[in-house]
C-alpha cells in the first residue's frame, strides 16, 4: 500500500516518521504544489496534479499533514473527491480500545488513550500523550496536541484544536473552529468560533474563524492581560518593546523546559534526541508562538540560541507582512 502525505511541512514530517514505525506502507510521497524541492526525506515531493496521474485510487491512501485546523478540510474534500481514501495512521503504542471509531484520515501518535465508546471523526490528528475519555466524540478535521487530556462524554466539533496540555472536563462541548489554548483548564462549554486560555480558562477571542498560526502582538499582549487579570493597580497601556521581548523570552524558555539540553552545545545528533523528540520542541515552538516552521527550517534549530534567532526572525516576517 501507498501512503500520500499531504503537505511537505513540519507536519508532514512528525506523521512519516509515524508512518515509518507502523511498517505498514511500501511507498510514501508528499504532496505540496507550492515547493521547489522534489523529493523530502527520501520521498518524492509532487504537486496533486501530477499525484493524480501517477498514482491509483485502488491502492494509495492519504493522511492531511496540514496542521492550521481551518485549512485541513478543504485538502482532504479535494483528495476524496479525487477517489482516494483516508488512512488510518496509528501509531504502535497507542491505546485505543476496542469498541472506539476512528474516522478515515485520522492520525494516532505515540501512547495516545482513546477510551471506551468514543467516536473520532474524519482527518483527525493527536499528538504525542494526549488522552480522549470515554464516550466522547470529536468530529471532523480536528486537532489534539501533546498530552491533552478530554474528559468522558465530552464533545468536540469540526475544525477545533486542542492545546497541549490542555485539561478539558467531562460532559462539555467546544465549538467548532474553536481554540482552547495550551496548558488551558476547562470547566464549562465554548462555544464556536472562540478562543479560551488559561486555568480557569476564559475568553480571549469570540466571534471570528481567526487562524490559529498567526503571528502578531497580540500574542504578548493576552500573555500580559492573563498575568495582571484581577490587578487593581494594572492600568491598561500598550506594552513596551521591552516587555513584549520578555514575555516572548519567557515562552520560549518553557519550550525546552522538558529538554536535557546545555544551551551552548546542545545538538540535535546529541545523545537521546532524536526525530520524534525534535518534532516535539518543533510543536512546542509553533504553538507557542503561532507560526509554522517549513522545510528545512528545523534543521536549523542546531542550539538554544540558534532558535531564538530562527523564530525572531519568523515573528519579524510575519509582522512585516501584516
């Protein structure tokens, strides 16, 4: 069987070297009809339009390794509509019990929990440790991140994304084309189109299908509202360059807090790194920051502050774009 990864991101990526461990596949390509590049790790890199002529329906199925959730859907119509079907990505290790559903297109990552009685739907993607409760349902096109845990009963519409480590109670709903941010603790409903952060999570964004990379002050700035929510003293002003660059620095010294690293000689050969722990800081980074790494930009990241500098300079980019 054929396994086409759509998309020649970081995404696309994490979800091959899941697709390498299943052993499952005797040929993977990706597919991307915006790179210069032809070929990515050791797979042929091609548009769709060439996909489709040199690749069957009969025996090539698809994941969707685009990670923004607002644009997942439309890539995953357009290779239905093709005649191709979603795979079913599991990886090993994961725990899904026997009378769960898992939608076509759905991607499992390592030591993931699917309880009892829960219903995943199409184009579906957990990371790393997340845990989804009993009779829970998620619907289409959605996203869970690392170590999130999904109380029973709960459900989760299309579109949406779940933080790492994000903590969601039993018996609620989150909207689609929902955010509930990382690290967020959720007691009660949220509703579509919204964004929720912190513990208890609260609203920060309401009313807008707004795209979860998206780079801009604003990141900062909601850090800064969260930190000074109930200050009598805190007068509303707007933060300083030199504020905004300690808030940034602060969130990006939580990305390695669970990394064995020295700042000046850390290197991804390094003993105990490898591929999936780097994806992992890759996720944590993009996340954090809302912006999303491309082809060989990860490679890069060689230290400390070698990402520092990679990421300022994509936060810079983006906000010059704007």
């Amino acid at each position: 069987m054929i396994l086409a990864l759509y998309g020649a991101g970081a995404l696309g990526r994490e979800f091959k070297y899941v697709a390498d461990v299943t052993g499952q596949w005797s040929e993977m390509v990706f597919i991307d009809d915006h790179s210069a590049e032809s070929n990515l790790l050791g797979c042929p890199l091609i548009g769709f339009q060439t996909f489709r002529k040199q690749y069957s329906t009969e025996d090539t199925f698809f994941v969707i390794t685009i990670g923004e959730p607002k644009f997942r859907k439309a890539p995953f119509d357009r290779m239905t509509e093709a005649g191709y079907h979603g795979a079913r990505l599991i990886h090993p290790s994961a725990n899904i019990s026997p009378d769960a559903e898992v939608g076509k297109g759905a991607v499992v990552g390592p030591s993931v929990f699917i309880g009892s009685l829960a219903r995943i739907g199409k184009n579906f993607y957990a990371a790393r440790g997340a845990a989804i409760g009993h009779d829970s349902q998620i619907l289409d096109h959605t996203r869970v991140g690392v170590n999130a845990f999904i109380g029973g009963h709960t459900i989760i519409g299309e579109n949406a994304f779940i933080g790492s480590g994000a903590m969601l109670k039993d018996r609620i709903r989150v909207g689609n084309f929902s955010v509930v941010a990382i690290g967020s603790v959720v007691f009660d409903d949220v509703e579509d189109n919204t964004t929720v952060m912190g513990n208890p999570a609260r609203i920060t964004n309401e009313g807008t299908q707004g795209l979860l990379y998206s780079p801009s002050r604003q990141l900062a700035e909601g850090a800064a509202e969260e930190k000074h929510a109930g200050d009598d003293l805190y007068e509303e002003e707007e933060l300083s360059d030199g504020h905004i660059a300690e808030l940034y620095w602060e969130a990006f010294s939580s990305c390695f807090k669970d990394f064995e690293y020295n700042p000046v000689t850390f290197r991804f050969h390094d003993y105990g790194w490898d591929s999936i722990r780097q994806m992992e800081l890759i996720c944590k980074l993009e996340e954090t920051f809302h912006i999303s790494f491309k082809g060989r930009e990860t490679m890069k990241i060689k230290s400390f502050s070698a990402g520092l500098e990679l990421v300022k300079k994509k936060l810079d980019e983006a906000n010059e774009a704007e």
